[in-house]
C-alpha cells in the first residue's frame, strides 16, 4: 500500500490515507468500547514511540520502556476504571513507576540522566495523558458514549480540512511565521467556518450535548487544537526535522496527524466534566 501511495501526489496521498484512516477510526470508534480501547491504545503507543524516537535522533536519550510502561498503565488504569472493572484506587501505580524510572538512571551512571527523566516525563505528560483523558471524555455519562468521541474527532478534522483548504485557496497572511511560516490567517479562518458549521451539524445526530455545548467545545477544538499544531510545529523546528515520521503517507507521522487531538483533549475534558 505505501509504494502505490507513493507513486501518487502528496495531495493524492493525503486524501487516500486520511479516507482510510477515518474508516479505520469510525469503524472501530461505532463497533464498541473495547474496538476503540484497542485502536486508541495501540495510536498512544505509537505517537509516544514517535515522540521518543525523534528525541534518540537527536542525541537525547529516554528511558523508552519505563515510558511505555507508564503511560499504558494510565490509558489501560484509565479504561477499567471507567468501565467499573477496578477502582481509581490503582492509579496509585503510576506514581511508583514515575519513581523506579529515577532508580533505574541511576544504573544507567551518564550525566544526562536528569535530562533523560525529564523528557520520558514529557513524553507521558504530552501524549499518554491526553489520550487517557480521551477515554474520560468517552464515559463523561457513565458509560461508553462513541457520539461524544466521533464529535471531538469531527471537530478536529472539520478545523484542519478547512484550515488547509482556505490557505492553499486564500493564504496570504502569516499566522505564527517564525514557528511555522505555511499557516495563515486566512486558512485560520477557514477552520473557524467549517468548525462551527460541523458543530451546528453534530447537535442534529449526537443529542448527548445541546447545541450551545457543541459550539463550545468546536472553539475549544478552533482555539487549542491550532496550539496544538503550532507546539509541534516548534518541536520538529528544534528538533530540525520536517515531518514527526513517515507511518501515514501524505500526513507524516502519528504526531503530526494526532497534534491538534493531544492538544485540545485536556481542554475539553474541563469543559464536559466541570460545566457540562
């Protein structure tokens, strides 16, 4: 599949591996809770791969199996607790292994090794938190409500399509040039527009939240999702690097696709869970 995709454009590939990625994700998000605990769990993993695969490019070491071991115990602790399986009284596991990571650069005798705690932290912090604060959202009513995710997907999806459209078609005023001289008002603009109208549309099939409530959180999405864009946007610009990877032809790499997501999860949890 990757080498018929790479005989086509970049715009060609963009549009035929977010079709089949949206499949994937509507497809598993609709079939049921656990569909989407594997899928989610399994893009988790991978982002935060990612994350700390460009950082070893770099010459910046992190320890990457207490960092995926944390971060699945989050998103995994996060689940069954939602579910009813187990009790938060397990997420006191999670501050045990933030600590065996100290304990094990201690055996690891460099001098970096403060460096190395504090970026593996990052990387939970960045990546496993948001999606774990997905799966909150996911269960904001008691139980498994895929409506809830599918919005915050569209939402997502609904700012970057415009966002891109309307800048290829009308860009010309740069929006953040020193951190990502493409980006522009005008394409800005565009998300805002096609955000709201996929919010309005959202109230008519997803009744878990009112109208006013969708329109809320697509500024939630407009506002911190293009944050989101712009901080890993200034990440592969420290880091010297163009795309996050090379796994989704036409997109790059999971944390360029999934950037605005992370981004704006934490935000709109505060939204559903405090004044919803």
């Amino acid at each position: 599949m990757k080498q018929v995709l790479s005989s086509i454009g970049n715009l060609g590939q963009r549009i035929i591996a977010g079709l089949i990625g949206a499949a994937i994700i509507v497809s598993s998000i609709w079939y049921s809770q656990y569909s989407y605990f594997a899928l989610f769990g399994a893009i988790a993993f991978l982002t935060l791969n990612e994350f700390y695969g460009l950082l070893g490019k770099n010459g910046i070491h992190t320890n990457k199996i207490i960092g995926h071991l944390t971060s699945s115990g989050l998103f995994v602790i996060t689940f069954f607790v939602q579910i009813g399986i187990i009790t938060t009284q397990y997420f006191y596991i999670l501050p045990a292994l933030f600590f065996a990571l100290f304990i094990a650069e201690l055996y690891r005798r460099k001098e970096d090794s403060f460096q190395s705690i504090a970026y593996t932290l990052l990387g939970i912090i960045y990546i496993a938190l948001p999606f774990s604060l997905f799966t909150v959202s996911a269960f904001f009513s008691g139980s498994y409500t895929f409506g809830i995710v599918f919005g915050i997907l569209f939402l997502v999806w609904a700012n970057d399509i415009g966002a891109y459209a309307a800048g290829r078609a009308f860009g010309k005023t740069k929006l953040f040039p020193s951190v990502s001289p493409k980006k522009t008002w005008e394409g800005s603009v565009g998300g805002v527009i096609l955000s709201l109208i996929t919010a309005w549309g959202l109230s008519n099939f997803f009744h878990e939240l009112s109208a006013w409530q969708w329109i809320i959180i697509a500024i939630i999405v407009i506002i911190t999702g293009s944050y989101g864009d712009l901080v890993e946007s200034l990440l592969k610009r420290i880091l010297a690097v163009k795309d996050s990877g090379e796994a989704i032809p036409g997109h790059g790499g999971f944390l360029d696709r999934f950037d605005a997501l992370i981004f704006c999860l934490p935000f709109v949890t505060v939204f559903l869970k405090i004044f919803v």
